[in-house]
C-alpha cells in the first residue's frame, strides 16, 4: 500500500557546527514566540530560521519570512553549513525523554514517502485541519521546495520484521548525535544497504499509515504536488514533489508515549447541550466526579493516562459542578461514526 523511498538527506557540517543541539528546533506548531526568541539566540544557524521565520512589519511579496526561510537555507548550503548527502539513505532515528521520571526511547525512520490522496486509504487520517497553518505550510513549500519537518505516522510491524534490520543498524556507529537538551537526546544512523533498504520497502508496501501528527504538513504536500502538475505536463511521477519526509513509528515501539488531548469545544447551542447527557449515556458508562473533591484533577489524570484497552474521555462543562469521566461501552457502534476515510 505505501510506497517508501530512501532520500538525500540535507543536514548539518559536523566541522563547522560542533553542537547539533544548538541548532535544531521543534516542529513549527509547537514553537511559542518566546521559544522562537530563544532559539534565535542558540545560534546564527538554528534551523527555526528555516522551518518558522519570523514575521516582520516591514513584509513584503518579495522580502518576507518564507524569502528569508529560502535565503538562508541557499546560504547555508553555499556556505557548506549544510551538507547534502552523498548515497540516497533511510535514516533511523532514536529519540530519548524522559516522561514522569522514566526515560524512553522512541524509535523512528526518516524516509520519503509518495503522496496519496485520503481516499486511497493509504495515508489516513484522524483529525480535521485549518486554512492558515495549510496557507503556511504551502508557503514554504513554494519558497524552499523542500520539506523541513517529517509528519509522524505510524505502522503495525506485526512480525517484526522492520525491527529486526533496524537493530542491527543500531549496532554501527551513528551518524549524528546531540548532547542532552533538557532531558532530550537524539541519535541518528543512515541506512544505505541496498538489502536493508528493500526489506523495509517490502514490509511497508502491504501496510497503510496513520498519521499521529502533520495532518497540515501532509494536506499542504498534497496541494503542493496538485500545483506543480497543473503546470507540468510531462510529469512521470518520479518528481520529488510526488513524495513527503515522513518518521515512522512502530506501534508496538515501547517509546511510543500517545497523551490523550485537550479540546475546547465552542458554539453548540444550548438544546442540543440540555439533552447531551442523556444521548452519551448511549454509548458511555458515565462516572461523575465533584469539582469539590481535593483530588479531582490527579484522578482525572489518573484514569486518562491509565494502561487500559478502554477508550475514556473526561468531559467539563455540561455540569457546572463536576466532571464527567465517560468509557465507552461499544466501541464498534461508535466507530460506526467515524469517516470512512479516518
């Protein structure tokens, strides 16, 4: 079903920038302008000038944050700060944190991955997305023709097959690592192995991708490639636009620390909320917990991130005095709502 490529990797000069962890940043979504502000000062080549330049009241068509964004990135590479990869590469890539004192480690892929559109059920996904950050993101993908950040998807690598060849990477000496970032630290090793390379391809191309994270990222590539074949004819579909960097996790990767979301919801209207509880009580077991209790929030918490097969919302708002912990109690009528597509 999906169809994996290895790619040229552009990445730091270990010459001339001695500390990685002075120059990467996150992804551009989580980035505050007080984080932007801070890593602006870590160094004259951190990556937030690329992926999430700042805005300034003096932009214009020609001079502005996605200029920039491509002018330094043709800068740095004229400059040999940034370095393209000789041999095409699927690079594996070990993330470390630590979550309430208990260090885990996050196994990865960074590779490419050919664009398919929601109805082929290839890539699929889970949530909604919003004009601006798809404005955005298309933006930069205009200026720079290049992708800055992976989207995260995951995979069900039942026999294990893909570990199995990614261990054994392991044991190589890395690529890249980064010293400690406030408990973070990230290994990186580039497979270049015909042999390895086919295996993980063979694997994959029978399996579909949930995206976790990039929905935007992702619908941008997609409109992205649109645009570029509307005024490319002769395309043969073996254009790097056809294709998007990905991370790849397994779903049984012990690293795979998933936190259940907050959402605020707006704008329903009051008698569709008056007669909410009595229609979830279709499909939940409702346990109801007073905002009095001095404990409320740490069992709210407790019952969320617990080790459970069950699907469990806490619901604020339909009574002023409480919250609401719902389990649901048939998980195949609900699913019965969902999009086909998600």
């Amino acid at each position: 079903m999906a169809e994996v490529r290895p790619f040229r990797g552009v990445r730091y000069n270990p010459n001339l920038v001695k500390d990685v962890a002075a120059v990467i940043c996150p992804p551009y979504d989580i980035i505050s302008p007080q984080m932007a502000q801070e890593l602006y000062q870590k160094s004259e080549y951190n990556f937030v000038r690329i992926e999430d330049g700042r805005k300034l009241p003096q932009d214009t068509e020609r001079d502005n944050r996605y200029t920039r964004s491509a002018a330094s990135l043709e800068h740095w590479l004229a400059q040999g700060v940034l370095l393209v990869d000789e041999s095409p590469a699927i690079y594996l890539h070990d993330h470390h944190f630590t979550y309430q004192g208990k260090e885990h480690r996050r196994r990865g892929m960074l590779l490419r991955v050919r664009l398919e559109e929601w109805d082929k059920k290839v890539v699929r996904p889970h949530e909604g997305t919003l004009s601006e950050p798809k404005s955005d993101r298309l933006s930069l993908l205009w200026a720079l023709q290049a992708n800055t950040s992976p989207i995260l998807a995951l995979y069900e690598d039942q026999e294990r097959q893909v570990v199995s060849v990614l261990a054994a990477e392991e044991r190589k000496p890395p690529l890249m690592r980064t010293k400690s970032i406030d408990g973070e630290r990230h290994n990186v090793w580039a497979i270049t192995e015909d042999g390895s390379i086919d295996r993980i391809r063979q694997v994959l191309a029978h399996l579909p991708l949930y995206i976790a994270d990039g929905h935007h990222r992702y619908e941008s590539a997609l409109t992205y490639r649109r645009e570029r074949l509307s005024c490319s004819p002769s395309a043969t579909g073996e254009e790097p636009f056809n294709f998007v960097m990905m991370s790849l996790v397994d779903l049984a990767d012990p690293g795979l620390v998933i936190l259940p979301p907050h959402r605020l919801i707006r704008g329903v209207a009051k008698e569709t909320l008056d007669g909410m509880l009595g229609r979830l009580k279709t499909f939940f077991d409702i346990e109801e917990l007073p905002l009095g209790q001095p404990d409320v929030w740490s069992k709210v918490d407790g019952l969320l991130n617990g080790q459970t097969d069950q699907v469990t919302l806490a619901l604020f708002g339909l009574a002023p005095d409480r919250v609401l912990v719902l389990r649901l109690r048939d998980f195949t009528a609900a699913s019965q709502m969902m999009p086909y597509f998600h």
